[in-house]
C-alpha cells in the first residue's frame, strides 16, 4: 500500500470540432482528436524468479462535460512469468482491436480515424460488444522472448447473456515490418448468432515514412463488411504528417442493401514535447447511394450523402 | 507518465446540518459547509521558451452517501504563455461565477453563502447550467504580469442545444483593494432566449478585516433579479469571524410576481492547521409575503416562510 | 496539497467462477473471492499535541464490466486524539458488521462467506440499508491505549427517509483471544419499523491454528434470523487453509414461514507474496424444504434446493 508502487497516468485531449452530414452542419468541441482523454492507475509487483503480478486501471474522461469514473477502458490483475507469458482476468481489449487500431494511420481516434468505418456494421459503431473490448476476460498473453513473434488469445464469458468471446492474435516485428492476424467470433444474440471477424494487417518504416495497412472483414449470418484501409505517416520537422484511405463494403445490411462508402483523411500532429501535441485533421466519407457511413457525433445522415469532419485540439499525456 | 509528475488534492469536508423551513426541521449531514468535498488531479509540464502544458481534472465528493466519480467541477487542458496567457479547453467555470465566489463573506458554500440567494431566478439554482460552470468551453486568461490586472474570456458551444455561453471578467488587485467585472450571455432556450448576468464585485483588507461587497444581475426576457451582498472576514486568534447580509429582489418571477429576501449569516472558522479547520456557521433568510429564497437541502418551503440553518463540521484538504 | 502526503492503495481480485442453484450452472467471472476489488485514497496530518486529522476515501471496483467511480466504501474525515479517541464523519462501516467481517474464516467475499446466509433476512442481501455501512454518520473510536479495550459507536440520521441507525461494538483483544460484542438498531420502515442486530464473535489463534466463531440475530418486528458461524485458518505451507460452517435459521420470514440454511466451505490461499496470492474455494448451501439461502450471483434458486459454488482467482493489492 505504498503510494509509490502506483502509476497514475492518463490522457486530456480536448479540441473543436466542425462536422458536416450532407447540408446539416454542427460545432462541437472534441474529447478525443488524436488520443481518448483518460485517467488510469497501474503498478507491478516483482514476485522473484521471473514471475510479477500487475494491475491496470484506465477509465475514459469526457472533458468536455466533466465525465468519467469507471474503468471501462481497461480493468485487470495480471500474473506473469518472463518465460511462460502473462495470464490476465478481467475488463480488457480484444485481440481482433488491436489489428484495427495499430494498423492505422489514424488509430482509432479522431474525425479520420479508419474504425469510423470498420467499426460493425451498417455505419454503426459497435454492433457486437467485443469490437473493442470485452468484459469477463481470461487472457493469455505470449512472452516477449521469442524473436519478434508476438500473440495473445481470449475467451470471456456470456454469463448467461450475449458476449461469449474466442478470439486470437499472431504477430512477428522486426527490421521495420509488424505483422498480424486476428480472427475472433462472439455470441452476439440470444438466438446464438456469430459475430465473427478476421483481420489482418501490417506497416512498414523505412526513414521518415511508416506505410500501414488493413484488411477487416466482419461478419454475422448473410450480413458482411469488407474494409481495406491503406495509411502513411511520414515524420516532418517536430511533428508528423499523416494521410489514410478507408474502403467500406456493406453486403446484406440490417434492409439487405449493398452500398460502399470512403474515407479520405489527412492530418498534421505537432510535437510540443514527448508528452504535449498540438494537431488538426480532416477528413471526408463518400458513400454510395444508399450508402450510411459517417463521422460519428454530428447530425444524422441522410442515405447517400457525404460526412466531412475538421477538427484542430490539444493532447497532453501524463 | 511519471507519477511524480502529478498531484493528488482535495477537501473532505463535513458537518452536521438543522435546517428549519417555516415550522418544518431536518436533520442532516452536509459535505460542504466550508469548501465542496472534492478531489483532484493536475500537473503542468514545462515546455521551455515560457511555453507550458497543464491539465486539471476535480470532481465533487459526497462523502455523506460515498457519491462521487464525475470530474464536472473542472476538467480542462491549457496551453500558456508567460507573455500571452493561457488558452484553456473543456469543462471549467464560468469567468461570471468567480465574482459570486471571491467577493462573498461565505464563498459558495454551506448555510450562510450568498449563492443560496443569488443562483438562478425563483430562488431555485442552476435556472442556467452556465450560473457556476460550462461545458464544451474555450477561455483565454491573460498572464500574470499586467500590474495587477487579470482577466479571462469563454466561449462555449451549445452543440446543437442550450447552453452557447459568451462571457468576460476584467479585475484589478493591489494595496489590499481586489475589484473586478463579469458579463456573460447565455442562450437558454430552444427558442433563443438569453439568460444574462452582470455582476460587479470587490473586497478590501486593512489589518485584520477583509470587507467584500458585491451587486450581481440576472435577467431572461421579462424576469429579473438583482442582488446586494455586503460582508466580512475578521481574523479573531487562530480563526475567522464571518458575517454576510445579501438582499434579493426577484421581478416579474415565473408566476408574474415581485418579491424580496434578505439572508443573514454568521460564523467562525477555527483553524487546527493550514489544512485542517473546525468551523459554524449560522444563517436566516426573511422572504417577502410571497418570497420563496430559501437554504436549500431542507424541507419545501411555503411562499413567505422564513428558512434557518445551522451547521458545524470539519473540513480538511489533503 | 502535496501527493506525497496521500497514499493511494486497493485491490484486484478477478477469478472465474460455477454457481449451480438446483439443477442450473452458471459460469462467472467473479470480483471478490478474496477481498473486493477497490480503490482508495487516504492521508493524515499531525496536528501536533497528539491530536491529527485523516481522510478515508474508498470505492468499489468490478473489473469484470471495468465497473467503479463512487467512495460508497468509505468516504469519511475524521479528527482523533492519542488519548480521547477518533471522532468520524460521512458514510463508514456500521459497528455491528465488524463482528460479521472479523469473525468468519471467508471474511464477508467469496462462496464460502458466511455473509451469504447472515446478511439481512429470507437469503436476501441488504434488507437493511445499514447492514454493511450507513450513510450520514458521525462515529467514535476509543483511542488505542486501553490495554487491549477497543470499542466504536455510531449514529446517522436518516435525512426524513429510513436508514436512521444507533449501534456499538466494545471487543477486547489480547493474548491470542480478541472477543467483540455489537449491538444496533435502524429505523427500517417509513412506519418506523426497527432492524436490531445482536452479535458476539471472537477468534482465537495457537500456533499455526485460529479459530472463529459468532452467533448473530437480526430481527425486524416478528420476523427473525438467527445465525451460528464456526471457522478455521489453519498455515500450511506459504498459504492458509480455511473452513467454515455457517447455520442460518429463518422464523417468521417474508410469507410466514420458517426454514433453515447449512453452509459448508473450504478454501486455500497461495500467498506468492505478502500483496498477491492465488485462492480457491468451494462451498455448498443446503436448505430444509422451504429454504431459500444460496449463494449469491447465479440462476434463481427454488425452495429447498442446494446451492453450490466454485471458484479460483488472482488476488493482487497496491
């Protein structure tokens, strides 16, 4: 119970916001341009022999109305051993995320951000509850000794309810290239329907330029989503200049249609220090004719038209 | 994310509380006869060049039933300047509140406060969510070094709702004279109506006293309600004597009405220490034959009943 | 306002979990087999002449969902005094659950804890707002220099609702025994209805064994529970055994009728460290005919039947 033993660590990233659905147009002020504000507390313990037990508590900030006070971004206990891995319990990213948001210009964060697309289906973020996270977690994580390959794999339970997750990821990192596929299925109905995905990305850094890509296929009974999302980041002074392209195939939505959507962004970051970034994206979505894809948080859409989004902010770490 | 670079604070105060509304007494245990219970998180981050980053996030406590977890008493981000001041994003008070609570012998809190008569219309608070904090706030405060004076702007947006609020402070302190002025608008309706506030305030100390005046205006459409607040601190052995009188004037209330109330307030602040306090406060509003300003938490109060409250507690601030 | 005078401290316990009421089986990610996952704030400051002043600020954490954000733990500001005792203000433990908690082999977490059947009445949880902790309470401790004497009382109003609660608890502590008597009452019903707890418990420890025991009634106007709870701690290795049986009849209950309740538990606690251990419990409720004790967390139980749980986890604090 020494105060030392404990990180306190966290995020405030607040910044304005104009979004654009078709005609209608909003100001807002943003919580999230280029990082989720948060707070969190985090510590480890060395047990000997190789062995450490560990917490992570990270719970989301809404700045710019003063929200906060759970943990739902991250909520586990950890005991870990240098050379068998870690086994992790509790609240906790899946693995099938963490393709979306490393192989991403933009993460997932932010009026360009490739998960305004990938994110379930029909335009609509978080269709199953295991996109980003799951509750009731046992995950096994890979030690980080065996030459550049990395993984993790999950299983949590449904508790008698939707939300039963399998899911894995495999990956190698070296020589500037990071590979890896996720794959993932979850109980999303009561019935027992499937909400199954299959991801698989990369990124390259030679120099000043990191290329990313993504493809993200999601998929429940005849209902599917193909997403291909191509990034760069190229570092340019104090700051870096980012650039990504997201295509969007909608197959059998929730009205059976078919339509495509793109998203087109490009964004400057500039670094006041390692912890304190001035930045501004923009960032545009096309659709087909009956296309719903957007930027999330403006006014609704009308089937077809375009989402613009500008956004400018400031992100301190802590 | 070096904890060394954050710092925890707080208040934990509370008290035992009689508040009698006309024949009608309730017992209770209040958390905030002095200061709001709280607590909070900052840090600021020097940039170099007179550039800093900061971030502070405080959220009320309520330590009778355990309630808490929000950070909806400030949550911001800044960015400052020695020379330019600092521009500050988020959830934040408003620069109009800072006059109700710097020049009031009793702050904003506990039986005796002056806000008990000067929040909102009707004697009810918060008629607009503007009276104490906004969200989705953009402020700029000047720097430190004008000789005396200090100042701030906010602009907030209403993101498609009520509550775009634009509003300014403008103060001078030095030779133990402190004065400053607030304007502010609020848009406060679906319609457009604008909740406005113009309040001008000052405090003087000589010796041991400290005088603190304050006159404070309201107005939306045809309703109206100006307040007078005279009081004073006087440093009494290792405490404070506190004494307030506030008169209020309501016109063309809800109801069409007219009506006035006077608060009359008492009490001593015994200091244990820089952090730790015992205090007492007593307080008694007299409303006109249909005024209804009252201490808030007791009974409903009938229109022209007198409100009495008194209350003793321990505040600390870690 | 230092950091360095507050220390942050808590608790992750995850652990998976069967619960089988009659013939149903739910697996669970549990939160509390140990202790409950927690987070909490605390400090002191010496005011000089043995008198000091703390604050207590503590919530519960459910890393299952990520799960927190209120102090309804404990939320307190105390001031105390080396040779006349602790005067404590805000929402705290009532006298009467320490004997529950101190007494039991399973604490009051887990399958195996006798707070399963002795909490409130009909196998229902919290009949009693005032079981565990009262809001609104101002409390006393004896100072610590008794010779071995240790003893607190509570009151809190009830605010014009139920929840107003009188209680005591004076134990005595010395020479391997520790021996406690608690005795409270709640005003429980708009009408008036008083909750009375009577409870006596003691341990004692020889060598590597220690023994628990407590007899605890509540009662509320006819209706009556009448609990006998033995137990054991036995070192074994790095870790402690634990057993417990716990009887529970219910006189008068909700519909009339009276029933009994058996709690069989075993248990075994793997300290990897003095912070982290490794547990696992198994526990069995069997109930006569009309019974309805289980342990909580499962599918709905039909009268009479068993209720069996299961359960291993990770338990780690900071």
């Amino acid at each position: 119970a020494q105060s030392s033993s404990v990180t306190i660590f966290g995020v405030l990233d607040v910044g304005v916001q104009r979004l654009t659905n078709g005609n209608k147009t909003l100001n807002l002020e943003s919580i999230d341009g280029l990082q989720t504000s948060r707070i969190g507390f985090r510590g480890r313990e060395d047990l000997g022999g190789g062995l450490s037990a560990s917490f992570h508590l990270e719970g989301a900030i809404g700045p710019d109305v003063g929200s906060g006070g759970d943990w739902r971004r991250r909520a586990t206990v950890s005991v870990a051993s240098k050379d068998a891995g870690e086994l992790r319990l509790g609240r906790d990213y899946t693995p099938t995320f963490w393709n979306i948001s490393k192989f991403n210009a933009f993460g997932t964060n932010g009026v360009g951000a490739a998960s305004n697309l990938v994110y379930g289906f029909d335009g609509a973020s978080s269709t199953a509850k295991t996109v980003i996270r799951s509750d009731n977690s046992v995950g096994y994580f890979l030690p980080d000794n065996l030459g550049g390959v990395y993984g993790q794999a999950m299983v949590a339970a449904g508790e008698g309810s939707t939300g039963r997750y399998v899911g894995a990821r495999l990956g190698w990192a070296g020589n500037g290239l990071d590979v890896a596929l996720g794959v993932s299925e979850t109980t999303n109905t009561a019935a027992g329907a499937k909400f199954k995905v299959v991801n698989l990305g990369g990124s390259y850094t030679v120099g000043a330029l990191k290329l990313l890509g993504l493809v993200h296929n999601s998929k429940q009974t005849t209902r599917e989503q193909k997403n291909l999302v191509i990034g760069a980041h190229y570092a340019l002074g104090s700051g870096i200049v980012r650039a990504s392209f997201v295509n969007a195939q909608s197959r059998n939505s929730a009205n059976g249609e078919d339509y495509t959507g793109k998203l087109f962004a490009l964004g400057y970051v500039h670094n006041l220090s390692k912890r304190t970034s001035l930045y501004s994206t923009i960032s545009q979505v096309n659709n087909s004719k009956t296309g719903r894809f957007l930027i999330p948080g403006g006014s609704a859409i009308a089937l077809g038209d375009d989402s613009r989004g500008i956004e400018a902010g400031i992100y301190h770490s802590f």
